[in-house]
C-alpha cells in the first residue's frame, strides 16, 4: 500500500495568502482557488472587484491542473497548436492552472483567474512558492 503527502487547510491557506499578497502587490483583482489531489476545491476566495466569471474559471483551472497531471498553460498550448479536439477535454484549457509537487508527487493544484493568463500563472506560482513546493509546467 503506498502512503501519500496530502495538502492540509493550513497549507491551502499559505498558499492563498502569498497568492492574494503577489496579486495586491501587482493590483491585480483576481480569485484564487487551491484544490487537493483529486481535483476536489479546498479553498476559493475573491478579492474585491474580481470579475464574477472568474469564481467558476479558477478552480477549473485547478481542477484541469490536477486531472490533467500538466499546467492549463499546456492544455491552452496544445489547443492554440491545432489539437482542437482539446476543447471538449472536460477541462479548462486557459493558463493559469499550476500544479503542486511535493517530493515528486501531485498533491494540488492552483487556480487563478482575472488578469491577463500569464499573470494569472505567475499569482498562482507566487503561492506554489510559499509553501516550499514546486509547480511543473
């Protein structure tokens, strides 16, 4: 039987909070959802004057991340390089989905929406980051 590293709330909440600190810093409004390791969303928050639509787009893009086992940035790659059939993939294909690796393993992933799709990824690395892990892209 294997045994597995799994985020807890606190490291959600780490997460978030250097998330939300990369997004003010830039005044980018923007949500931020963290999911576990099958997709499942831990923890969603939107700051002030972020668009509605995105508090549906970010944890799609952390649960593509997640279901995926690559960044939505490769999803929206793979879609923009002509493999059109990605559009019914049951997954966000926008950038801005980054996975968390934990010793070699997906344990989550992290979602942003609101800005432009690059800034979105780099709000989600800033979080990644606060925790010690290491997304993949």
């Amino acid at each position: 039987m294997k045994t597995r590293q799994i985020l807890s709330l606190e490291d959600a909440r780490t997460i978030a909070a250097a998330a939300e600190a990369e997004a003010v810093r830039n005044g980018w409004n923007v949500v931020i959802a963290v999911a576990d390791h099958g997709g499942h969303l831990m923890w969603l928050q939107r700051l002030d004057e972020a668009p509605l639509m995105s508090i549906t787009v970010a944890p799609e893009k952390a649960r593509a991340c997640v279901h995926a086992r690559r960044s939505s940035k490769l999803l929206e790659d793979m879609v923009n390089g002509g493999r059109t059939a990605g559009l019914h993939l049951p997954v966000q294909c926008i950038e801005g989905g980054e996975m968390i690796i934990v010793d070699g393993e997906l344990v989550g992933a992290v979602g942003v929406s609101g800005v432009k799709p690059f800034e979105d990824a780099q709000i989600a690395r800033a979080g990644i980051e606060a925790l010690g892990a290491r997304c993949e892209f």
